[in-house]
C-alpha cells in the first residue's frame, strides 16, 4: 500500500473511532440524570459519579486516540471501560427475554469495539502519522 493512503486510512481511522467515542462521551453530562438513572437500576454504586467518570474517560480516550496523545494508554483505557460496561450494564443473560436482544446487541458492540481499540493501541506502539507525538511505550 502507498505510504499517503496508508497514512490518509489511518488518519480516517482514528477519527472516526476516537471522534465517535469521544463525542458519546458529551453525553454522559448532556444526559447525566438519565443514564444516572438507567446506571442505578443496573445496581452500579455511585451512579451518578460513574456516569460522569466515564463520561471523562469517553472523551480523553476518545480525543486521545483521535489526536494521538498517549494513544496507547487512551486506547487500553478504552478497551478496558468498554469490556466493564459491556459486562456491567449489558448483562444480556440476566435480564427479561423482551430485553434480551437489545441487551445482546449493546454488549455485542461494546465488545467490538474494545476489540478495535486494542487494534488501535497495539498500530499506536511505533510512530504515528500526524499525532502530536507523545506517547509513553
């Protein structure tokens, strides 16, 4: 593959995978009562609070990937909060058969994209194309 279009794939890439994330974050404090509430019924303690916690880690890891800021460890934070929620509060198997699918579908996703963060943390271990550059590993 040319250099330019690898460069342009991965640029496109990030921003569209760490823009995303990022911007799902802005919610977290848009919406911060209502996901307090659905976070409570999930029986999560301190809903509020974790709300806005993962709200924070949605929007650094997210701009961290995008712009290349300790893409690493903003991409490994990602994978990680991705899989806890996933298991947390889209616990498929526990719930009403008339949730089961959304349920399903939502830790299905959540898994997935722990999966291409990891991609991306592990493509962010050499030099990246235009990142401003710091990365700790």
């Amino acid at each position: 593959m040319a250099p330019e279009l690898n460069v342009v794939l991965l640029v496109a890439g990030r921003v569209l995978f760490g823009g995303v994330l990022a911007f799902t974050g802005l919610s977290h404090f848009t919406q911060t009562e209502q996901m307090a509430g659905y976070a409570e019924y999930k029986g999560l303690p301190a809903p509020r609070f974790s709300v806005l916690a993962s709200g924070g880690l949605l929007i650094l890891g997210g701009l961290g990937v995008t712009v290349g800021v300790f893409p690493v460890v903003a991409a490994v934070a990602l994978a990680v909060f991705l899989i806890v929620s996933a298991v947390a509060m889209h616990d498929f198997w526990a719930v009403p058969d008339e949730d089961r699918q959304d349920e399903l579908n939502s830790f299905l996703k959540n898994v997935t994209l722990a999966g291409g963060a990891l991609v991306v943390a592990a493509s962010a271990t050499g030099t990246w194309a235009l990142s401003v550059g710091i990365s700790p590993l």
